[in-house]
C-alpha cells in the first residue's frame, strides 16, 4: 500500500482522485500502475494490463476503492473480475456517491476478497482534495500569506514586494501548480498588478485559472491578470453594477464572468465556491490581502493556511497585518487552528496549519 500511495503521488488528476495501484503474487510485486491524467486509465486497469495472466490468482493493492460506474472510462470492477485477481486490499473506501462501497459490493458478489481500510488515513491525506468535494460540493480551499516578524503584510505606503524571500516564493509557485485555481481580490490586483501564472525553475508548470473578485468593477481590462486570458482560463466575478459594456469587452477577451450574490460583507464566498466547484475546480489558491483572507476564514470555507514569516520588521500603526476585518473582541473568541506544522525555507518560517471550524 505504501508502493501505491508513492505511484499515486505522480499522477496529475484533477478533477479525478490520485490512485496508484500494485499486483502482488508470491510474495512479490509483478505489476504496477497509477492514474495519470483525467479520462486516461484508472490504476487497476494500468497495472492489471501489465501483468496479463499472472493477475490470476493473485492480490491487488489499492489506494481508493476500484470505481464500478461508466465515467470518463468503464467500471474498474469489470477488469478486476475478468483479471481473476483473488484478493483486493483497498486503501479507503470512495466517497463518491456513485461508488461509496458499491465498488466492493460487486467485487465480493464475483467471489473475490476484499479488505477495506488499509492505511486509510494515509489515503484520505493524499485525496484530501477529492474528498472535501465528493463530501461538501465546494473545493478544498487554502491561504497563503507572507508577513514581516511584527505581523505586516505591506508597508503604511501599500509597498510589499518582497516582504518573503526567494526560496519562500518558489515554494508558492510549487502552490500554484497543485492547485486549480488561484483568487485574489481588486486592491492585490490594483497594488501589485501581478500575472498569477506558475513558474517553476526546475519543471514546467501548470497555470491555474484565475479568479479575480472585482466588486466595484475597478480593475483595468489592461491588468496583466488579463493579459493572456485567450490562452489561460480567467473568471471574473463582478459587483452587481457591472456595465453591458464592460461586461462585453471581458467577454471578448475570452474572461468569463461569474456572477455572485453579495452580502452585507462582500461577495457569498460558499455560493462562489460551489460554483467553482461543478466547473471541476476543486482546489483553490487564495493570494489576497487581509480583507479577502477575513472573508474567506469568516465563511468557514478555508481548509489550510500557509504564512510564512520573514525575519524583518516593517512597523507603522496603519500597515495592513494579514486577516482584516473587524476581528474579534476577546481572545476567547480568536479562531483556532489545529495540525500546525512549522519549517524553515531559506530565511523565512512557513507555518502550516488547518482552522479548527474546517468541514
């Protein structure tokens, strides 16, 4: 199972699990095989196709319960009964509601063995993504933020390029290549006006779509955020004012826009999530400023926080620290967060950690 978790992890999947999969017979591993890419083949069906006639007889070790329903390719289910295979270890079970057990229904009806559970926290880790969708109906959501030692995430003069170091910054555009999306909100986009594309030294990387929260529909059609919406996905949610002329020219320039409803706070942030979800984006980037970072928290739909810490000290009553807001008036009241880890990147700390209220 530790084999098939470490296949798994190659696999570039989304909106689909990360599945790997191994053949064991003798005591020894004759196949192996994980999921690639969306609508290519499952891991059962990789690794069963090459071990041919040597499947029968032996066991298959999963990381994800084998799917038995037509998606994107036919029921894995059906390829492991005609493989013979004659026992199935399976990491979790899927939380898919077309599957949810149905998938070792069927296998133990053919006759085969099955054990569910094996190294299942391990395998829920891996597909955290994939199992807050299938559960929720709203993507797995992050914030990343970068501050100086004494809480400040610009200076009072609005300058906050770079508050984090090099090393700290690659690691982000790591980030961005495993997410499917990136938000931000109009005042990252009118201070810093940054292109939100992933570049990574060492590989080539995967650029994210681009939500950009425009409530006053302010930011220029000139922003490079917009620059090559043609060639990379761009959604643009505007305030409710949103002009036909404006909303034509974003149209033109291949930008969809999504509208949303607004609250007293700003925009319905889980109605946008949803949404976000059923276009198959199920991982979300927030790089915003505090105020973006307070909504998001304060709507209960972030799952994990990255901040990273860099050793300065910026100063200023009116600098903007990283959760904006109104705060909370007692400490009793601040929000908890759980699972933190800390590490060193080049100079900065990076603080990871998961809010408590977190679905």
């Amino acid at each position: 199972m530790l084999r098939a978790l470490e296949l798994a992890r190659k696999g570039k999947t989304s909106p689909n699990p990360m599945v790997g999969a191994v053949v064991v017979k003798n005591n020894r591993i004759i196949a192996e095989g994980f999921h690639s890419r969306a609508g290519g083949p499952h891991a059962e069906v990789v690794a069963l196709r090459k071990a041919g006639s040597k499947a029968k007889g032996a066991d298959l070790y999963v990381s994800l319960e084998p799917c038995c329903h037509i998606g994107r390719t036919p029921p894995c289910t059906d390829a492991i009964i005609q493989s013979g295979v004659s026992r199935v270890f399976a990491g979790m079970k899927d939380p898919n509601k077309l599957v949810q057990g149905k998938g070792i229904r069927i296998l133990k009806a053919a006759g085969i063995r099955v054990s569910a559970g094996m190294m299942q926290n391990d395998c829920q880790k891996l597909n955290e993504v994939f199992v807050k969708v299938m559960k929720t109906g709203m993507p797995f959501v992050t914030v990343k933020t970068a501050m100086s030692l004494d809480g400040k995430i610009a200076t009072q003069a609005g300058d906050s390029q770079w508050i984090s170091g090099v090393k700290s910054r690659e690691f982000v555009h790591e980030l961005r290549n495993q997410n499917d999306a990136i938000l931000v909100g109009t005042n990252t986009i009118l201070k810093d006006n940054p292109q939100l594309t992933c570049r990574l030294k060492k590989k080539r990387g995967r650029h994210p779509a681009r939500i950009v929260l425009d409530r006053r529909n302010r930011i220029p059609l000139t922003a490079k955020v917009f620059a090559n919406s043609k060639a990379q996905q761009v959604i643009y949610v505007p305030g409710p004012k949103l002009s036909t002329k404006r909303e034509k020219l974003l149209t033109a320039k291949n930008i969809e826009v999504l509208k949303v409803k607004t609250l007293k706070s700003g925009f319905d942030l889980k109605q946008l999530m949803k949404l976000l979800a059923k276009k198959e984006l199920n991982s979300v980037l927030i790089e915003g400023g505090g105020e973006i970072n307070s909504s998001a928290l304060e709507a209960g739909v972030v799952d994990r926080v990255f901040a990273f810490i860099s050793p300065i000290l910026v100063g200023g009553q009116q600098a903007p620290g990283p959760i904006g807001g109104k705060g909370v008036a007692k400490i009793a009241k601040a929000m908890k967060l759980k699972n933190m880890k800390v590490m060193q990147i080049g100079d900065d700390l990076m603080v990871e950690a998961e809010p408590c209220s977190a679905e």
